[in-house]
C-alpha cells in the first residue's frame, strides 16, 4: 500500500517532490484545470500548485517526498549504462 504525506511538507520534502515532478521517471502530477503544456505543479511549504491558475494539491506519495524514486531510478539507470530521462546520467547527487 502507498503512503501518503500531506503539507505542510518540509523544504526537504519540496526539494524531492521538486525533483521527481522534473525528473521524467513517472508521470509528474499535473494541475486538474489547465490542458496543454507546462501544467506540471509546482510543491511549496504549503502543498503543490499550477503555475497557470488557482489548482492546489496538498498530497504527494511517500517516494515523492523521501527522494527513495529518483534515487533508485538514477541507480537503475546508471547501471545500465543508460542516460536518465532528463538526459543527465549517472548516479544520484550527494
């Protein structure tokens, strides 16, 4: 079963939930009114948001948040000798 965490996130957490949304491993969430282009949304302190309008999110998967998805897919990738999706290969940083 998934967990869940709920904002307010740490700014920890809004770095990894930052991350994943750019990263291109997963379907990144996006907002719920907009259609098109660059409706990705954007994690703050207080939850995530469209950039275009008004839609919040205030959930975001557990392996959003601890940074354990892009990790493992940096890892996965890497060993495999393959550029990650955002064409930057290698291990994760840090």
């Amino acid at each position: 079963m998934m967990r869940r965490v709920d904002a307010p996130f740490t700014p920890e957490q809004v770095a990894h939930i930052n991350e994943f949304q750019l990263a291109g491993y997963m379907h990144s969430f996006t907002c719920g009114n907009c259609s098109g282009c660059d409706r990705d949304l954007v994690a703050t302190v207080d939850g995530l948001h469209c950039r275009r309008c008004d839609y919040r999110q205030f959930w975001v998967h557990s392996f959003m948040a601890d940074g354990s998805a892009v990790a493992g897919y940096r890892r996965m990738f890497a060993a495999a000798g393959l550029e990650t999706p955002n064409n930057q290969a290698g291990p994760p940083h840090g």
